[in-house]
C-alpha cells in the first residue's frame, strides 16, 4: 500500500509566508518558450474553432465565483496535525501551478499583441482566469496562518525554456488533468458531503470548467498546426508526454496519500480514474493516447513511485555523497526501465477513433 509523505511544519521566509518547497523534478515548473515563434504561427487552418473558444473565455462565465462567502468566515484551528499539512501541502502546490499558468499565459499575451491578436487575447483572458485561482488558493492558505509571495516566487523560481511544441502538449495536459483533478474531487464531495472539512472543494465544479476551456483552446491551437499531429515525430512526442505527466501524477498522488484518505478518497482509485480520464479526452486533440488497460499498465507507474520513494530515503539518509551516488543508481535504472517499457506498450491511433470519443 502506498506511504504518505512525511510532513512536518513548514520553513518561513518571515511570519505567515511560507518558503516555497524545494524545487524537485516533481514540483510544479515556471516556463519560458520561444515567443517570436508563437507569434509567426500561421493558425488560419483552425480559424473558427480558435474564434469559438476566445468567445468562450470572453464570456467569463466565473467572473463572480470566486467570492469568499460566509462559510470561510470562522476559524480552522480544528483542521489539525498530519491533515493540516497535508492540505496545506496540497493548497501550496496547487497555487504554484496556478500562478505558473499565469505567468506563462500573461507574457505570452504582452508578447503576441502586435503579431497575433486573437492568440494574444485568448492568453490575456485565461491569465485572468489563472490569477483568480492562485489568489484564491492563496486566500485559503492564509486562513491556515501561512501564504505564498507571489512575487517572490516570480522572481527566484528557476524558468524552463520549453520550445512551444512542448509548451503546447504540456499545457494542453496539465488543462485537461488540471480538470478531471478537480471533478472527481467535487463529485466524490457531493455523494460524501462529510468529508468537506473546508468549503473549497464546493467551488470546484465552475472552477474547472475554467481548466477545461483553457485545454479546449490549446486543443483548437494544437490542431491549427499540423506538424503537431501529423507525423511520426508528433506522434512519439506525444506519447512521450503523455506518459511522464501520467508517472508525475502516481508519484505525486501517492506521496501525498494522507490528503486524499483525509477526504475520503482512495489513492489509487482517484489516481487511475485521473489518468484514464485524461487519456481518453486527450483523444480529441492527440494523433495517438496510451493503452491504459494494458495489464501491467498501472503497475508499472507504481513501480516508478516505489523506485521515487527509494531516492527520497536515500537523499534523506546520512552517509557520504559518493555512497549515495551509487546508491541512487538502481532506483533510477529502475524507474527508466519501467517508463521505457511502458513506452513502449502500443499506442491507441486517435486519429481513428476521434469521432466515438468525449
Ligand atoms: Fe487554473
Ligand atoms: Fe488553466
């Protein structure tokens, strides 16, 4: 069964801010890609669809959602011990990913004004949506006496180029999982409203219809550029994609196994439905998606999160470094060898597929 990551009170850059975790392979990433290039894409072969969806965002359907009404007015000293972390953890996390979103969408907004206005105004409107969410998240970690400073984050996080092939596959990807997160935590909250310690989860049905259109118009981007899905170098890409966002997702669901028990949720039921449920709406924009039912599948992702938890006790213990740098060898063998094979599962042709899919 799965361990949950250990916790322990959290660093301080002063009172009530809280230090931004370490930065890990696993923690949300801070991106820059190659601007001027987005802005000479030629979109006019997905035209209409692209106009749709900046409708969609212009409406700002969520314009008043985001209101801290009564119920967050009381105290939440009761939510204690290992669950207050864990939530806390998960709060932190989520607001980084936010405001990474926001970051990203905001400059590539100021970047495309004058080459590509439709473009421009499709990333300004779903920076707005992403600032609500990291501002709200971060109201929330303030009822539990700790925030995040933003600009302090934007400032000393590390940037990751990202050409904006993979910007688009990752963000693509992180939308639609981003989405089927939250659902499937608002849904399981409705049929056991005893586990909603605090009102946030309430919120989540409007908020990832927000996650759902930023994936749609990454969709409708993605597909106005055929060299992303039309040949064989897409195709591995994608599949490439799709698996280490499915690995990051096991090993993040699984170290953080005390949240989701706090809500009621099982670890590993929550974390398959997450990935099948993106495979299966990736279909729609991806040429290709994995083959989840494959038998060893899933096995082989927890295998990758067992190897993970070997570096982190190895990381964690005392010794000398070079002992350690040995140590660390088969457990990274390890989890190259189960993401190679799982790579190497056959894929399902989408293409072929398209019209039966969500
Ligand atoms: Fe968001
Ligand atoms: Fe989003």
């Amino acid at each position: 069964m799965v361990k949950s990551l250990e916790t322990s009170d959290p660093q301080l850059l002063k009172p009530g801010i809280k230090a931004p975790v370490q930065e890990t392979l696993l923690t949300p990433r801070f991106y820059t890609t190659d601007f001027e290039a987005v802005a000479n894409w030629e979109i006019s072969a997905n035209e209409t669809e692209l106009q749709a969806v900046v409708q969609e965002l212009r409406a700002d359907y969520n314009r008043h959602h985001f209101v801290r009404d009564e119920e967050f007015q009381q105290g939440w000293d009761h939510v204690d011990g290992e669950k207050r972390q864990a939530f806390i953890d998960f709060l932190e996390r989520s607001c980084t990913s936010e405001f990474s979103g926001f970051l990203l969408f905001k400059e590539l907004s100021r970047r495309l004004k004058a080459k590509n206005p439709l473009l421009a105004d499709a990333f300004n409107y779903m920076a707005r949506d992403e600032a609500r969410h990291a501002g709200f998240l971060n109201k929330s970690m303030a009822d539990f006496n700790l925030s995040l400073d933003l600009s302090y984050l934007t400032k000393h996080r590390t940037y990751t180029f990202f050409p904006p092939e993979w910007v688009i596959y990752t963000v693509y990807l992180s939308e639609k999982i981003g989405y089927w997160r939250y659902i499937l935590i608002h849904r399981h909250i409705q049929k056991h409203p005893e586990y909603q310690f605090y009102p946030l989860f309430r919120k989540f049905e409007s908020w990832c219809q927000d996650e759902n259109r930023h994936g749609d118009f990454f969709k409708a981007l993605l597909r106005s550029q055929p060299k992303l899905w039309n040949n064989w170098k897409a195709r591995l890409w994608v599949r490439f994609f799709l698996l280490t966002v499915f690995v990051t997702h096991t090993v993040t669901v699984f170290e953080r196994a005390m949240f989701y028990q706090a809500i009621g949720i099982h670890p590993r039921k929550y974390n398959n439905s997450v990935i099948q449920e993106t495979n299966n709406t990736s279909a729609r924009a991806f040429p290709i998606i994995l083959d989840t039912n494959h038998p060893a599948f899933f096995w082989r992702l927890e295998q990758c999160f067992i190897h993970t938890q070997r570096l982190t006790e190895i990381k964690e213990s005392r010794g000398f470094s070079l002992v350690k740098f040995w140590q660390k060898i088969p457990p990274i063998c390890g989890i190259i060898y189960h993401m190679l094979r799982l790579y190497l599962i056959k894929p399902i042709d989408a293409e072929s597929i398209r019209a039966t899919v969500r």
